[in-house]
C-alpha cells in the first residue's frame, strides 16, 4: 500500500523553507515525496547539528520510517528498553514507563535514542537523494514579501520566488520576526550541560538501557545511550536566576558542574569524573508562549520557529517532525495554497500547545523539594507504564488527509 504522505499530488507547488535543521529537512522529504519542488535555504555552510543526543519517539519515529529511514536508525540508534524516574540522592526508581518491543507493539514504531549529528546525516542524504529538492547552504533569508501570486525572497545575490514559505528557522526565526516583529525569547531559568560519556570508562552495567531523569530539588539530570550503546549521552539541567553570555551556547568548567550536582547518587559522579573538562557546554533554555496565530497568507512557520519547547519531554524535535508530515498531507490534493496552511497550523497548534505548557510544567515538576516533592513521587509512582499513550499514538502521517478544498 502507498501511505497517504507518500502519495503524490496532481498540483506541484514551488515550496521554500527556511532553515535546514531536523524539522526544515524533514518537510522538504514529506512535501517532496508527496510530489512538490522544495528549496531550502539554510544559513550555515552545511547543516550542521549543535548537541549530542535526541530521543525520537514513536509518534516522530513513524514519519522518519516512511521517509525510508528505518535501516539508518536501527543501525545508528539505540532502542531503550524504559524511561526511569529516579531520585537524586538513593536512586530509588520513582516510575517507569517500558519502551523496547512493548513501545514498539503498541504505537506501531520504536523509540530511538541517536546523536544529532547521525539524524542529521541521514536527513541530508536523503535530501541530496532526492531530484526536486534543492538544499542552498549559506543562504541566510532575512526578509521576504509576499502577494497573491506568490512570495520573493533575497539569499545573498540570489533572488527566489515560491508559492509559500515555510519558516523552519528555529528559536530566533527570521521569518517569524517578519511576519510578526522581533521579540526576544523567554530566559525559562534553566541552563542545560551536554556532554558524552564514552560508555568503555564506566563500570560495566553501571548504566541501565533506559532513559533515566533524576528528579532533585532544583534540579535534574538525563542520560541515554546513543551511538549504539557506545556513549552515554547526559543532559544536567540547573535553575539559574540569569543567563548572561551573548551567546545562547557557552563553555562550562568542571569544578562549576561537580559543585551544582555534589551530594547526588554515585552513578552521577561516576559520570562527571569521566568526563572531559574541554568537552563541556552549557546552554540557556529559552522558550516562548504558544502563539494564536503562525502565518500570514501564503507564508507559515514549523518547528521551534512557532512552538518552541523546553525539552522536559524530549519533544520539541518530534513536534517539527510531525509538523512536516500533516503540512504535507494539508498540500497532497492540489489545496488552495493559503487554505492549505491555515488548515495545517488549525490541525496543529493545540498539540504543539500542550506539548509547550507540559514540558514547562515539568519544569516546575521535576526540580520539587520537600513534601511537594513526595506528593509527585507518590502521583508519578501510581501513573502506570504507559502513561504517554496520549503523546506516542498521534499518527502524523494520516492527520490532515480530509482537507481538501480546490
Ligand atoms: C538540551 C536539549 C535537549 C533536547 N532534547 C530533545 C529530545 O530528546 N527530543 C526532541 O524531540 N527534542 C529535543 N530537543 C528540542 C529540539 O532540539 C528542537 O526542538 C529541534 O532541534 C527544533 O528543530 P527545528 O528544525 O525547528 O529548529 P533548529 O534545529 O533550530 O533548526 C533551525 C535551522 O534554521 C537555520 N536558520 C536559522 N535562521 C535562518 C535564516 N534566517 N536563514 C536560513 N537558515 C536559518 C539554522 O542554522 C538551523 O539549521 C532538545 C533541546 C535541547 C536544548
């Protein structure tokens, strides 16, 4: 059978996105395969990921399968058997949720951990695979017009005209800032450490095969495997009063990080003491309120660009994939091109809402002390093993189909 998503239409548009990051790649595959000319503009010389690891559930990990990704994931994924919520200091194993073969029966698609750099590698060769996709790199689109025959936008020397624009630029976006002004983003009070841990220096089985989310006051820290096992991939997350470097990434030192997580379980230690200190970046969380309203005629935004997310759910990523696959669907019937997107933003902006209330939610929920903290402890411990149904079984690939209107 050819799934809807794959299906071509029998009106070809001219598309433009802007941004080449997970969720600019991934809707030019969902709009090329459904039969449309993609340009990208990407600003960078290549599309480059920053991070190391991602976990792509299940309701993203079905679109990057009918993408002909599936062999690439299960060779450079990892495929957790749970996600675990411990507690700081004992370590006592708070809830679960079991993944594996369970995650796999139930929605229909497995749950990966992999490192941003390897998704990313197979977005771009599936993008350079494909005829009616162009990728122009160092293409920064800083301002557009559009009318109702279409829209023009200026990369550099070159001059470019579509017939709708897709912003997928980001946190910062340009084409958000066109559209609707230049706000700033919201500092949220947290910063973020990434690093990798190469799994060869730490005691055997000191690292379950689960994503673990160690709950402390104030607090909290994230490992997964990726690379196959190889690497431990941890995310330490801190409350901050302020985030003052220029730049949203800055380089963090060791002693900093030690002091921030001191007192907390052993596995924690053993993680920082086998870490480089000249590998370790810290990040500012920023987010923004959902918006009412994402586009403007021919023109709409998709990704981080409209629903940015603190990854408290590890979704901010999934929900950019899902966009690309419902705005393809709003595209695969020879739709008004206008209808088309406010048909598209109208079928996602209350799932990517919820998504951003939650994980800022859980901002708050995670980092409890106390009695509070006991209270959640108490809650989370009665939620059951499947507990994200809600979140895994949205299937992007079929949203969308009814909209038809010529
Ligand atoms: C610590 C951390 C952990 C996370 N973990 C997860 C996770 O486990 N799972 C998950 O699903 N999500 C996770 N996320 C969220 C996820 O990283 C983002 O939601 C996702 O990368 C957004 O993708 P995007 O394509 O919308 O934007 P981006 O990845 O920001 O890509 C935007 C692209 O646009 C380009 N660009 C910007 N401006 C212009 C311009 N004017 N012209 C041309 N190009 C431009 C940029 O160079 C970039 O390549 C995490 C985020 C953080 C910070």
């Amino acid at each position: 059978m050819i799934h809807p998503v794959l299906a071509t239409t029998d009106s070809p548009r001219n598309i433009g996105v802007v941004g080449g990051g997970i969720g600019g790649l991934t809707a030019a595959l969902c709009l090329a395969r459904a039969g449309h000319n993609v340009q990208v503009f990407e600003q960078t010389d290549e599309s480059v990921a920053t991070g190391a690891g991602i976990q792509v559930s299940p309701n993203a990990a079905r679109v990057l399968h009918h993408l002909g990704l599936q062999d690439a994931l299960m060779t450079k994924g990892f495929l957790p058997k749970a996600t675990q919520m411990r507690s700081w200091r004992s370590g006592r194993v708070i809830s679960e949720t079991t993944l594996g073969d369970v995650a796999l029966e139930r929605y229909g698609a497995p749950y990966y951990h992999i490192h941003r750099a390897d998704l990313m590698d197979m977005l771009v060769s599936a993008v350079s695979a494909e005829p009616t996709i162009r990728l122009n790199v160092s293409s920064r689109i800083t301002n557009f017009s559009q009318d109702a025959t279409g829209v023009r936008l200026v990369a550099g020397e070159h001059k470019h005209q579509v017939d709708l624009l897709i912003g997928a630029d980001g946190i910062h976006s340009s084409v958000r800032a066109c559209l609707w002004g230049d706000q700033q983003a919201d500092f949220t009070g947290n910063v973020a450490w990434r690093m990798l841990v190469p799994v060869n220096r730490l005691p055997e089985g000191l690292i379950a095969p689960n994503a673990t989310v160690w709950w402390g006051p104030g607090k909290h820290f994230v490992h997964y495997l990726v690379k196959g096992g190889d690497y431990v991939n941890c995310v330490c997350v801190v409350e901050k009063a302020e985030w003052q470097a220029e730049s949203w990434v800055a380089a963090g030192s060791m002693s900093e990080l030690q002091a921030d997580f001191a007192g907390w379980h052993d596995t924690i230690q053993q993680l920082l003491d086998q870490t480089d200190d000249g590998t370790l970046f810290k990040w500012g969380l920023f987010d923004r309120a959902p918006m009412r309203t994402w586009g403007i005629d021919r023109v709409s935004l998709l990704g981080d660009a409209c629903h940015p997310t603190l990854p408290f759910m590890a979704q901010g990523a999934a929900m950019a994939i899902e966009d690309a696959a419902v705005l393809a669907n709003c595209f695969s019937n020879g739709a008004d091109v206008v209808a088309a997107l406010r048909r598209y933003e109208d079928l996602r902006k209350a799932r990517t809402a919820g998504v951003q209330r939650g994980s800022r939610r859980n901002a708050t929920v995670f980092h409890l002390s106390g009695l509070k903290a006991w209270l959640r402890d108490r809650a989370a411990s009665k939620a059951g093993k499947h507990s994200m149904d809600r979140l895994y079984r949205y299937d992007p690939l079929t949203v969308g189909l009814d909209a038809v209107s010529k």
